[in-house]
C-alpha cells in the first residue's frame, strides 16, 4: 500500500488483549500503513473507559462511549458518566443482537432507544450493532427517529438491508467480512451502496480480513478491506480511500481534519 493514501478506521477495539504486538504498537502499525484516525469503540463501561484513555494518549485517536447488546442488562447509567470526554465522538457501539441473547431482547431494545436519544440530545453520531434483528432494528430506530449521523458498523447484510439503511440516510461500514468466502450478500451491497454512504473499519482485533483469516485482526489493515472493496467495485484505490476519508469525517465531525 503506497503511503499517500490515507485511511480512517471507524470502529476498532484496541484495548483487548490480543491485538497484535499489543495497543501502541498497533496503533504505530497503523499509521505506517496510512491510517491517520483511529476510533476505538466502547461496548460497556470498562471498555469506554479504556477507549478514552487511549484516546486521551494519542491526538489520532478518538473514542465512542456506548453499551453493546450483550451488556445491555447492565444498564445505560453505567456509562453516562463518560460522556462529558472531550474525546468522545459517538454514542455506541449499540443496538440488537438476536443471535447470542446475551441480554433479554426487550432489555436490549430498551438500551438501544436510549442510546437513541443519547445521540439526539447530545448531537453525537449513533454507531449500531445489529446481528440477526434488522426488523426490530429498524422499528426502534423508525420509532426513536434516526439520529442524521448514523453508522451501521459491521455491516453484514445484503442490498436490501443496505437500501432500508441508506434510505434513512445512515452509512454502511464495511469490515473484513467483505472479503470472507461466504460473504455472497455483503460485497452485493458493497457493490450497491452509494459512495457518499461507505465508511471501512476493522473491529479489530476481530474479523481479519483475507489473507489473514483466522488471526487477530488490526487496525492497519483497513487498507486491505479498502483495497478489497475498491476492486470489487472497479475503482481506483485512491479513490475509495479519498472518499471513504472524507466520508469518515462527514460521520464523525468531531475528528481532527
């Protein structure tokens, strides 16, 4: 990857303990790999606390104060202390996730909502999870309102659930699982989606992307889910990185230019 381009990547985790040579090393990987913002997620209130501490060390890197599904059972008042970071530039990552039910799912819807209005209230961007519940997904947000800046992260659905998106105005991120095998359903809607609605991630340390399947994952690799993607949709790299970039900042105003 040619170092002119440049690279965001949406939506990692580079707290946990199995991101490759450890955090700093990690993030100085990634940007010289291009990478020039980093948002590291929070999915309880450990996980915010660590991700503003990280971004508190480091001007690139900026972090999202938010209570995933699985620990929706804990409460969204365990983590409304952290939103007064001045680090902080999303609400999530949030939402449904029917496949595991690590939390009862109308618990889970009722965080979700919350989160919602979090993201109103504050004028903060909504980062959403969502696994196996794109119709209860859509008739909280349909109910909540959809907050103007909103990312559907990880995105794994197909065209139809990419058009129901970007029809109420949200980006797709799209990670590593673009690139796996079986993903016949996401590269269509990666395919499809308008470019002024894509944003890449890694989620890393999870989802690697092919030719590193199987291991743990990094952020400096959001330039192979770019290359991937540019590729499959017959466009220079450049050109889907500029965008994505751009794009990125659309998302989240309150990174650094």
């Amino acid at each position: 990857m040619t170092q002119e381009l440049q690279w965001i990547d949406t939506h990692c985790h580079v707290y946990e303990e199995n991101i490759p040579g450890g955090q700093e090393h990690a993030l100085q990987a990634a940007r010289d790999a291009g990478v020039v913002t980093m948002i590291v997620i929070g999915t309880d209130a450990d996980t915010t606390r660590q991700a503003i501490d990280i971004a508190n060390m480091h001007p690139d890197v900026y972090a999202t104060v938010g209570l995933h599904p699985h620990d929706a059972k804990n409460g969204v008042e365990t983590i409304t202390p952290f939103l007064q970071s001045v680090r902080v530039v999303g609400i999530g990552e949030c939402g449904l996730d029917y496949y595991y039910d690590h939390s009862d799912r109308a618990v889970q819807r009722e965080a979700f909502a919350q989160q919602i209005q979090l993201a109103h209230e504050l004028n903060l961007p909504l980062v959403i999870h969502t696994r196996e519940a794109w119709d209860d997904t859509f008739d909280v947000l349909d109910a909540q309102g959809t907050p103007p800046r909103t990312i559907f992260h990880c995105f794994t659905g197909g065209e139809p659930e990419a058009r129901a998106c970007v029809e109420r105005g949200a980006y797709l991120s799209f990670s590593g699982i673009v690139t796996f095998k079986t993903a016949n359903d996401v590269r269509e809607a990666a395919q499809w989606c308008p470019p002024e609605h894509m944003l890449i991630e890694t989620d890393a340390p999870f989802l690697a992307p092919v030719p590193h399947r199987g291991k743990p994952n990094q952020p400096a690799l959001v330039s192979t889910v770019g290359t991937f993607i540019a590729d499959l949709r017959g466009e220079p790299v450049a050109q889907l990185a500029r965008t994505t970039t751009a794009n990125a900042r659309l998302a989240f105003p309150l990174i650094a230019p």
